[in-house]
C-alpha cells in the first residue's frame, strides 16, 4: 500500500477510471492520490503564430477536462504541470516524495513497442514504484 500515488492521465485516452480505480486499490489509509496531467508548450516557430489569448483557452479548456476526468470525487487532488511529460511526471513524484506513480501506456507503434515513450520514460526514470497500466 503506498501513501503518495501519482496519477497521470492523458486527457486523450480513456482509461480515466480505471486508473482512478487502481490507485484507490493501492492507497494505505490516510493516503493521498494526486491526479496529473502535463502539457507541452508549444515549440519554436508554432509557438510564434499563436496568441497569449488562445494559449490561455487551451490551458482553461485543458484545466476543464481534468477536471471532467475526476469528477466529483473529493478524495483526488489534481494538478497541471508544464513541461516534457515523461521527465515532468518523475521531477514532481521526486519533489513531492510519492511513493508509487501510476501511468497509462498507449498501444505502442515499432519506436516503442512494449511502453509508450512516456510511459517508458517514467518506468526508466521514476524514484518509486510504477504501476503500467494498458
């Protein structure tokens, strides 16, 4: 059973309840789940020819999403980080001391063929426990 569960959660795949299922299965009492999404400005030039203001609507409309995602369920904290997924989810689980992350994998294409790239990354990377989930 762990204490700090990181959840992330890609908010274009639907594996959202099933992953909220799992680390209510895996959380100690008194523990805490912390839901995540990261998103990834913009890079280079696309980042030039896209106003603060519609920057600012995707952020909301992402904000929105997540929390859709969670619903009205009380007992889940959510946070959205910027950044590179992969290397954000595993910076924040060390800073906040979680003890275990759970993380989606996508259907893999012949790049990365057992795991998701951010998957993978979190696997190779992460200072606690990670649970896949397909």
């Amino acid at each position: 059973m762990y204490q700090k569960i990181i959840l992330s959660l890609a908010l274009n795949h639907g594996i959202s309840q099933k992953a909220i299922q799992t680390a209510r299965a895996l959380l100690a009492e008194g523990g805490q789940i912390i839901v995540v999404h990261v998103y990834e400005q913009l890079q280079g030039s696309a980042n030039a020819g896209v106003s603060e203001e519609a920057t600012a609507k995707g952020l909301q409309n992402t904000k929105e999403l997540l929390a859709m995602r969670v619903g009205d369920a009380n007992d889940l904290e959510t946070v959205l980080l910027k950044g590179h997924s992969g290397r954000t989810i595993t910076e924040y689980a060390e800073k906040i001391n979680a003890d275990c992350i759970i993380v989606g994998s996508h259907k893999p294409g012949l790049r990365d063929y057992f795991l998701g790239s951010t998957a993978a990354r979190v696997v190779r990377h992460a200072p606690c426990s990670v649970h896949v989930l397909r």
